[in-house]
C-alpha cells in the first residue's frame, strides 16, 4: 500500500443515534451522529403502517375490480354470440336457390 494516501481509521468510533442509542464500529471518522437506527425504525421495531394519503391502494383495487367486470362481461358476449346460430352469408342463400 502507499503510504500517506488513506485516510486515519479508527476502530472503536462512536455511532449516535437521535434517539439516544449508541453504537461503537470501525470507520474514517471518530463520531457518526444519524438520524434513525434499527432501535427507532418502524420497520425494525414492528410499528410500520401504511401510509396511503394519495388514495393510490384504493383506486388500483377500484381499477383492478373494474377490469374483471370487463372480462366478465366479454366472456358473456363471446359465449352468447357462440350460442347463436349463425346466420347464413348472402353468396350461401343465393346459391341454395
């Protein structure tokens, strides 16, 4: 390695947490002050909500509900059209005469 081109490290720097936790690891800088850690986040303490002002989950199952009535009543149509005797072409009757 090159010698005077890394930075100091140090082994035992103190990391701060805004809630008051603290932690100690290895780093270039001596303190790391951060805003949120695994002691305070929702996610790691199990309060996690979702968080829908927008109305976004609502309106994809408005849209995802209206797409099955759509298919729904496509699938009516083809079966009714199916259903029904087809109806003989013009060339069809005038050669049967």
């Amino acid at each position: 390695m090159k010698k005077d081109i890394h930075p100091q490290y140090y082994p035992n720097a103190t990391i701060k947490c805004a809630c008051g936790a603290t932690y100690t690891a290895g780093s270039t800088t001596p303190e790391i002050i951060v805003e949120i850690c695994s002691a305070c986040h929702p996610f790691f303490t199990g309060k996690q909500k979702l968080l829908d002002t927008a109305g976004r989950v609502d309106r994809f199952k408005a849209r995802v509900e209206a797409a099955k009535k759509y298919q729904e009543e496509a699938a009516k149509k083809v079966a009714k059209k199916a259903a029904e005797p087809k109806a003989e072409s013009k060339k069809e009757k005038s050669e049967a005469k």
